[in-house]
C-alpha cells in the first residue's frame, strides 16, 4: 500500500518550508552562489555525495536531497544514506514497488523520502492523507509560457486570450486535495536543446506559487557552466531567480491562503482534474477567479455562498455528494450540470494535455460555459491582461483578498484595471521591486484598483 511511503520525519518541517533546488555543481565552494536565498532544499546527483559538500551544505543550514537513480535505486538509497544526506529524493519512479522499497530503506534510517511520480500516482486522496508525507508533488509539468505557433506567433486558446502552458489549474485542484500542512512539488524541467530566456524561469515559478505550490528550481547544464564561470547574461538570470524566491518566501502566507470566488467548479480526477488545460484553465484565462471543488469536499464547503456552481461530472457524484449541491442550489447558487457529452476520455498516465480532438471537444464545452458565466463579477475582472493569469486567495477571516498576478509574457504589461465584487478602502500592490499604493476608487457596487505596470508578478492585497 502506498500508505507505506507515508512516515514521520525528523527534517519534515524544514522540507515544507524550504525552496528546493536541482543543484548540479559538486564543489563546495559553488554554494557560495546562494548567499541569502531561501533555496535550502539541495537536490543533487551521487557525486555531491561527498563529506566535504555535506559539511558545506550543513554550515550554511541547507538540507541535502539526494536524488536517486532509476535503476538499482535501493542500492544508490543505501550509499546516499552512508554518506549522511537528509533525505531521499525521486522523480522517474513509475512503480510503487521500488518507491516502496526506497521509502523503507529511508523509514529505517530516520530519513524522510520525497517521491515526485507521475499525477495519477500522486496520493490525491483524503484517506491517503491521514499520515502526511511533508511533501507531494510530480515531476509531470508544462513549461509555463505563451504557447507560440510555428512562425512564433501567439496560439489562441479556445476561451479566446493567447493559448498560456499553465500547471496551476492541475495544482489548484493537488493543492486542495493534499494536506494543509504539505508542501506541493512540480520539478519539470525546462525543454530540453532550446534557448531559455531568464523570464521563462520566472513564469516557472510564478506559475506554481500562485496556486500554493512551488517548483523546483532547475537549469540547463549550460547555465550552470556559464554562471560558474561568471558569464553575465547567466548571472543576470540567477539574480533575477533568487528575487523573486525571496519575494515569494517573504510573502508566502499569501500562496498558502484558501482560493476564494463565488464560481465553484465541481472537478475531480475522473474529469480531468489532473490534466492541464482543463476546464479550471480554461476560466482563469478569462481572469474569473473560480474555486475547485473535488466532490469529496461539497459537503465541507457548504458553507460557501456561490452565485454560479459547474458540476462537471453530475453523473459520479454519490448520494451524498448530490444532496450536497442540491443543497447548494437551494441556499442561491445557480448549478449547471455538465451534460453526457462533457466528459472526456483522458489521455494515459505519460500524458498531462489533452489530445486535439479533445481541445475541440473542450471548445464546445467553453461556449456553453461562457454563454453563463458572460460578464458577472466572481470576485474579481481583470483588464488589460491578456497575456497574463491571476489567481484569487483569501485570508481565513475573509478580511483581506489577494489577487495573485503572473506574467507570461517577455515584456511588461502595462495599464491593467482589477474591478471588485466588494468595496475595499486599502490596496496595496506587492511586487520584486518593493511595494506600491496604486489607485483605488468606487465604482457601482465594488471598487476599482489602476495598476500602471507588472513586469513579472505581483501580488494585489485588498483591505
């Protein structure tokens, strides 16, 4: 069972707090390049499983992951254990046999072991929960950004906007799914033989942060060589990089914070929770903040007043679950039942996209959706943004809103208008390079908030 992967470890709150790293160097003295980065979950190879790169590491309070080999993964557990690492680490692990071996090999030794499979291997499940690992995640991901067409135009999506590579749809819905307390992974890496501008970095880690979860830090073998050797380009890139994790360290409350809208969006894995482009993605890059609702949880939100409740999947719900939305609808909500013909075949576990004949699919499915969603504020209407998503989170006592902001985009978007469903007296606009007090104003029955520019991220609190 996989509950057996599932142990108490004595480095568990240092891993969910962590920032994690693929670290490709093995000189100690290469550590020097972190200085004050909250980046102290060192994921690296057998040969930095030396002493003196875990003295190193130890002195500057990094925990060190050793990542582990698909073949003879035991044997490697063993010696990365012998040489005194923090933990276990693994991505490419596609059967749970081996993760289990592994996860008894670190169980015995007091080490924590962080398993990263595919989606549908993650333990996105209440009962698996009972006991936390301090992380879950997967290393399956797009590499976030404005999907381009052969001759490097912009691809529309069939919502219209620039067609976005976004995970966060996927890990909005892991992030309900998993424990409070876990940290949430994705470590894909980016596309292999391309040219990676120092922005796409950025929307990496943006695109996860906004929905509560982080990546983890990866580069070509190229970057590392020229940062080392002090090319400039590379080192622009890696300042850039720690500002924007120390950005999101500083606010990082905010991420954690519950997802917030008066759009509930009724999705599990069984309607394609787990593949990115879904119906979640879909809505977000309209900048209608929705909140997903596995069916497991109705119940437990009952509590929310929504104006507008999509049921994907009406035909899986159980009794209970059913009564639940019912239930929904009688304290206001409008529920739109997905018909027969919603639901589609999902790709296989290698895949995390849908095929073209599903995106079609998913096109008719849009217009029905947006002919009633249309124009109503959920929360949030942002203007001027095509090129950007966003995400809506809210404090516990519901005081204070923060609208997550990502660019996608290599150049800063300018002249964007945020309108509210609530009036608010205070806004305050937190980016890299310092905090802003952009203009707010009243308008009909909420407020509205100018932001002259986003060159990365941002993070709009209302008050």
């Amino acid at each position: 069972m996989f509950a057996a992967l599932l142990l108490t470890a004595i480095s568990a709150v240092s891993l969910t707090d962590c920032v994690p790293v693929r670290w490709a160097p093995t000189n100690p003295s290469s550590l020097g390049l972190l200085g004050d980065s909250p980046a102290h979950c060192l994921v690296v190879d057998q040969p930095a499983w030396t002493p003196a790169f875990l003295a190193a590491a130890r002195q500057r309070g990094d925990l060190v992951l050793a990542a582990l080999p698909t073949q003879d993964a035991d044997t490697a557990a063993r010696t990365a254990l012998e040489a005194g690492v923090d933990a276990l680490y693994a991505e490419t692990f596609v059967d749970p046999e081996t993760a289990e071996r592994v996860a008894a090999i670190a169980r015995q030794a007091g080490k924590p072991f962080v398993w990263l499979p595919q989606r549908v291997r993650m333990p996105l499940h209440p009962e698996a929960n009972v006991q936390q690992q301090p992380v879950t995640g997967t290393f399956q991901g797009l590499w976030a950004g404005v999907k381009l067409g052969k001759e490097g135009e912009a691809e529309a999506a069939p919502s219209g906007p620039p067609w976005i590579d976004t995970n966060s749809g996927f890990l909005r819905f892991a992030r309900v799914m998993a424990a409070r307390q876990q940290a949430l992974w994705i470590a894909n890496g980016p596309p292999e033989g391309q040219h990676v501008p120092g922005s796409r970095y950025l929307q990496a880690i943006g695109d996860a942060e906004m929905a509560g979860a982080r990546w983890v830090l990866r580069f070509p073998e190229d970057f590392w060589a020229q940062l080392i050797s002090g090319q400039p380009t590379a080192f622009e890139t890696w300042q850039r990089v720690q500002a924007l994790v120390r950005f999101y360290q500083r606010h990082r409350s905010y991420g954690q914070w519950s997802d917030s809208s008066s759009l509930a969006i009724v999705q599990d894995i069984g309607s394609g929770a787990l593949v990115s482009g879904s119906v979640v993605d879909m809505v977000e890059s309209k900048h209608i903040p929705a909140m997903v609702v596995p069916p497991a949880f109705l119940q437990q939100a009952s509590g929310q007043a929504w104006k507008l409740l999509l049921n994907i999947d009406p035909q899986s719900l159980s009794g209970v679950e059913s009564e639940a939305v019912r239930a929904a609808a009688r304290k206001g909500a409008m529920v739109i039942n997905g018909p027969p013909q919603w639901r589609l075949a999902l790709p296989p576990p290698s895949a995390v996209t849908f095929t073209d004949d599903q995106i079609a699919q998913l096109d008719e499915i849009w217009k029905e959706i947006n002919r009633v969603i249309g124009r109503e504020n959920f929360g949030v209407r942002l203007f001027g943004a095509p090129s950007m998503l966003s995400n809506l989170k809210a404090s516990p006592d519901g005081a204070t809103l923060a609208l997550h902001l990502v660019n996608y985009s290599d150049y800063p978007v300018e002249a964007i208008t945020v309108h509210t469903q609530r009036r608010f007296t205070k806004a305050t606009l937190l980016t890299p390079g310092g905090e802003q007090n952009p203009e707010l104003y009243q308008h009909e029955d909420g407020s509205g908030i100018d932001i002259d520019k986003v060159e990365d991220v941002a993070i709009l609190l209302l008050q």
